[in-house]
C-alpha cells in the first residue's frame, strides 16, 4: 500500500480517500488543544499504555500535555514530526523526531495518533490554504465532501477511531519518513540518526498495531471533550462577564463624573456672570464715583478672568478623557521643559517679589510621558506654587532620580495647607486657600495635574504645613534605554 501513495503526502486527503469518510469539523486552536488534554486524561486515568505520534502547533503549551504523560511512564514510545527542530527536544525524553521535507503536506497539519492494544484514535487538523480573489475569498474544496467552513474556525479537524482510517493514516506517515530519509539523510539534516529510523521502519508492524477501539472508552472520551469544552466556555463566559462588567462600571462612573462635572461647572460659570451682571449695573448709575467706577470694572476684569479660567479648564480635562488609554508614551527630557517654564514665569515671580529658581542633574535620565503632559504639569504647578506665596517667598524646582523612578519636586514658602484639606485639593473645582487672587482661579490645575499623571503611570504627593510652604511631588518612570547600534 505504501508503495502507491505520491511522494508527497497528506493525511487529510488520506484520512478522507476512505470510504466512508470521517466527518469534518470546523475548529479553533484551543478546541483542538482541549481535545488532547482530554485524550491524554483517558490515557492516564485508564493507565493505557501507547505508541503516539504527534505533530503539534509550535509552543510549550502543547508538547507539555505529551510531557504530562510522559512523566507517566506509560508511554511505550513517541515520535514527533516537524519542519524546523520541536520543542519537545527540550521536553520530552526518549523521543524521535523526523525532520519533513520542505515539499511535505504535513506541514499544513497537525495530528496525534495514539495507539494500542486498548484504544486507538486519531485527532488530525489541517489548516485550510484559502485564495482571495479581489473582495471574494474562496476555500479550495476538499475530496469526496463539500465543506463550509465557520467564519470563526481557523481549521479543519477530523476525529477518528475506526481502523480503515488510522491503518491508511499510519501507512502515510510510514510514507512520509521513507521520504524524509531520502532526502534528509544526504545532507545531514535529520533529527534524529538514519539508524534510528532505519531501526524504526524495520520494526514497523511489530511497534505499531492497530487494534479495534472500545466503545466505552470512546464514549469516555467524548464525555471528557464535553467536559474540557465546557470548562472554556465557561472560563471565557467568566472573562467576558468580568469584562463586561468592568465596562459597565467605568461607563457607570464616566456618566456620574459628567454629571458631576456639569453641575459643578454650571455652579463656576454662574457665579462671575452674576458678578459681572451686577457689575454692569451699578456701572449704569448716574451718581457713580470714579474710584467705584475703577473698583466695579476691576471686578469685571477678575470675573471675566475666572470664567476663562473655568472654560479652559474644563475644555483640558475634555481632552484628557479623550486620551485611549493605552497610548503609548515617549521618552521625554525633564531639562528640556522646566527651564522653558520657569523662564516665562519669572517676570512675575519678580514682580510679586518671590524668588524662583530650578535645579537639574546634568545626567538625569529621560521618563515616560508626552513633551506636552510635562508640560501642563509643570506650568499648574509652578503657578500654583507662585500663586499661594507671598511676597518675599522662594519657589524652588528640582529634579533627582530614586531607583526606577524620576522625582519632580516643587517647593515653596507659601501659605501651606491644612491636613485636613490635603486629601481634597485634587477634587474638581476644590479651592482651599482664601488670598486676594484666588477667586481667579478655577481650582482645576491639581485635578489637571493628577490626570495627566495617571495617565503617564506616575503619581503626585503632598506635603504641607500651614504657614510654612508645600513640597509637590512627582513621581514618573524612567524610560526605557533603547538598544545599542
């Protein structure tokens, strides 16, 4: 019979030349692997002794379920069959392995064969060659059936236990290591010695005996399959109800924050509109005083000043829930930004008398973050520092490296903050701090600050004394060093 077969095989045609022929079925990667778990658990719970000849997806995850039953010591021999070297060489001892031919068929499937004197079967899968045409994918057909393969499925499988099948498939793999001696052997490229298979062929029909399966191991290994299919579906429906409902609660949260978010800022754009309008109107009264005339559109400018602090701090925190939140980040320079930022508040920490000033290792390492993040964290800071410190004060920036991490400290001799208000100062809209300026301020820069960090995988700490100064802390990865030329 081997005799007649073509020089290059395939066991899927092979499997299906038989009359009549098994039935396909349209499966995934991880059926086909929970199939082997289920045969290898009929072995070792039944203490069956066997012969398996194997060919399996790349990875350790499948050569560990033969390992599994190796360690068993009921294998009678198993025999491996691939284009490039397994991984069950690092796995699996003794064991054969036979290099294919570069020509061969069987490198577009996947099989195990196990036999003996108890129970005989064959789980063989074949990964479809699919032509596209234009916009139209069409599935090459298969002998003797019509095949519609689901959308979903990457390959076609076959499950056999009848021994027409299993003889025809078994004497094509026999084909398929006379193949590989002839042309391997020549070149040295076998992996396991010419003898050995030589030894292999010459024993064939002594090692490898097909004999009639029993229904009731069978039976036990659909159960098993059954078993083994449910416990991933019901580990998948697990992971995607967890999934689901991760995503409920954080759309849960996303709506109550907007719906926070929106009335807290109706509440900040009311209050300057109602300044102003009334502004407007003492403004209109005849009997007004130049000084109170000053005094009112001061209030205007202040109010108008707020509103656009409110309104840019909202559009900001927009674009920050906009952000993926798996965007990858870039390496960024700490001296490339701070210097920019303290040089443009300088005039006016000179003009309210306040002595600002930075310091930077010169060999400071890059973090992870966006030019445009750092940034704004910088600016919110440093204003805030500038804002809450009287004249004649100190803000000082500096920067050191702890371990994996890049610190960013912003330092000033301000009015300091309460203990108790501490945890509170990144709560949108949260103003702590009464001073002649702060009602321009939207008290969103923290809030601003600590998303941004989060995003960025950092985090800011606080700590402060009232009456005597604030110390922020950033903390932010180091990135990566990218490899050698």
């Amino acid at each position: 019979m081997v005799s007649s077969f073509k020089q290059s095989l395939s066991l899927y045609e092979l499997s299906l030349s038989t009359d009549p022929p098994p039935q396909l079925l349209s499966v995934t990667p991880a059926t086909l692997l929970a199939l082997l778990r289920a045969t290898i658990d009929l072995l070792i719970e039944h203490k069956i002794r066997a012969q398996l000849l194997i060919k399996l997806p790349p990875g350790k995850i499948w050569y560990s379920e033969i390992q599994r039953y190796n360690t068993t010591n009921l294998s009678e021999g198993i025999y491996s069959y691939s284009v490039s070297q397994p991984a069950a060489s690092n796995l699996i001892t003794p064991l054969i392995s036979v290099k294919l031919t570069p020509t061969s068929k069987l490198q577009r499937e996947y099989f195990l064969l196990v036999l003996s004197p108890q129970f005989c079967g064959l789980a063989l899968a074949h990964r479809r060659r699919i032509q596209r045409q234009g916009t139209v994918t069409k599935v090459l057909s298969t002998p003797k059936q019509v095949y519609k393969p689901k959308p979903n499925s990457s390959l076609v499988a076959i499950c056999a236990y009848e021994t027409p099948v299993i003889e025809r498939v078994l004497a094509g793999i026999k084909q398929e290591i006379v193949s590989a001696l002839t042309k391997n052997s020549a070149k040295k490229t076998l992996y396991s010695s010419p003898i050995q298979l030589t030894e292999l062929l010459n024993n064939w029909d002594l090692l490898f005996t097909v004999a009639p399966s029993q229904g009731t191991l069978i039976n036990q290994l659909v159960i098993k399959q059954l078993q083994r299919t449910d416990e991933i579906l019901r580990k998948t429906k697990i992971k995607r109800t967890a999934v689901l409902q991760q995503q409920n609660q954080e759309l849960t949260s996303s709506v109550n924050l907007s719906g926070e978010l929106l009335r807290r800022a109706s509440e900040e754009l009311r209050t300057p509109l109602t300044n102003m309008k009334t502004a407007l109107s003492l403004l209109n009264s005849p009997h007004l005083k130049p000084p109170q005339r000053m005094r009112y559109l001061q209030m205007l400018h202040t109010e108008c000043d707020r509103q656009n602090s409110v309104i840019n701090g909202l559009l900001e925190l927009l674009q920050i829930d906009q952000i993926p939140k798996y965007t990858p980040l870039q390496a960024v320079r700490i001296s490339e930004i701070v210097p920019g930022v303290v040089s443009t508040y300088q005039p006016l920490a000179l003009e309210k008398g306040i002595m600002l000033a930075y310091t930077l290792p010169e060999q400071l390492p890059p973090v992870l973050c966006f030019k445009s993040w750092l940034k704004q964290i910088a600016i919110n800071l440093l204003h805030n520092s500038i804002k809450f410190t009287p004249r004649g004060g100190q803000v000082w920036v500096r920067s050191r490296v702890v371990g994996d991490r890049v610190i960013l400290e912003v330092r000033d001799t301000g009015i300091g903050i309460a203990e108790r208000d501490i945890p509170r100062v990144f709560d949108r809209f949260y103003r702590i701090r009464p001073t002649a300026d702060d009602s321009s301020g939207a008290g969103l820069g923290l809030t601003i600050v600590q998303q941004l960090l989060q995003r960025a995988g950092g985090s800011i700490s606080i700590k402060s004394k009232p009456g005597s100064g604030s110390t922020f802390t950033v903390l932010l990865a180091t990135a990566p060093t990218p490899p050698a030329n």
